[in-house]
C-alpha cells in the first residue's frame, strides 16, 4: 500500500484533496473494470459474432 501512496504522491494528482483523488482514481478503476470486461466477453462470445467490414 505504500507503495500506491507514493505513486499517487508523485503524479499529477497529488496536490490535489483527498477527495479529488478518490474520484480520479475510482474513474481509472472503473474504465479499467469495464475494458476487462469486455475482453472477457469477446474471448467467450467472440467466435459467435459476426463481424462485418464495409459502409
């Protein structure tokens, strides 16, 4: 955990509040929940999806 605190303490976010920092990094936690998700989904239904090129 140290060492977290003192990644966040060097970046760009670390003068700002407590709370400032919560909501950058609980937006981080979620993008990065949702991509994995979502690689999630396209190895398990990947093969059954048609995927067109074109206009």
């Amino acid at each position: 955990m140290d060492v977290v605190k003192e990644i966040i303490r060097n970046s760009a976010i670390g003068p700002f509040s407590k709370g400032f920092k919560s909501v950058v990094l609980s937006l981080f936690v979620s993008i990065v929940c949702t991509l994995f998700t979502m690689l999630v989904l396209l190895l398990w239904y990947g093969n059954e999806t048609t995927i067109q090129f074109g206009y």
